[in-house]
C-alpha cells in the first residue's frame, strides 16, 4: 500500500511546484505544466509502490506486473499423454506437444 505520509508529500510538493511554476511561466504553459505535474505524480507514487511489492511496469526485467490474480509464477502445463507438469512448449519427459493449461 502507499503510505500516506509520503503520498501527502507528493500531494502537497506537487501542489507547491505547480503553483511556483504557474506564477515564473506565462499562461498557457503554465497550466500545463500544473496539469502534468498532477498527471505524472500519482504515476509515479504507483510505480515506486509497485516496485515494492515486487511487480513494475516497463523497467523491470524479471516482474510480469502482477499477473492472473497476482501471481507471477507463469502458465504451466499438464501433458496429456503422460500427466507431468512442465513449462514451455513439448514435454520433458515424452516429447509430447499435446498439453491443457493449469493454472
């Protein structure tokens, strides 16, 4: 979960940073540059807290994002010739490519 001293952080630094940067820049910039402070923020308060519990988006080597339910684990397969367990394309044990998946 966010913890909401920090989000209060962001919340209230953001706020600070987009009314500084409304009061230097002229008006059209300024309300944009607000906007994608407000945009950007939440984002990346997501992805920090996303990275703690062990998913992520698009910098993550190893994470899949969270998965089916939240588990990461992948699809296995059962064969159905000889009833092993297994991931990845033909069986292990009889070579077989008949497969259901198990979840």
């Amino acid at each position: 979960m966010i913890n909401y001293k920090s989000y209060l952080i962001f919340l209230f630094g953001s706020l600070a940073v987009s009314i500084g940067l409304q009061m230097i820049l002229p008006w059209p910039f300024g309300l944009m540059a607000a906007l994608a402070i407000f945009i950007v923020f939440p984002l990346f308060l997501r992805n920090r807290a996303l990275k703690r519990m062990g998913g992520g988006f698009g910098g993550d080597p190893g994470g899949s994002g969270g998965g089916f339910f939240g588990q990461s684990q992948g699809v296995k397969y059962i064969c159905l010739t000889c009833n092993n367990k297994y991931k990845g394309g033909a069986c292990p044990r009889c070579g077989s490519k008949m497969k259901r998946a198990d979840f």
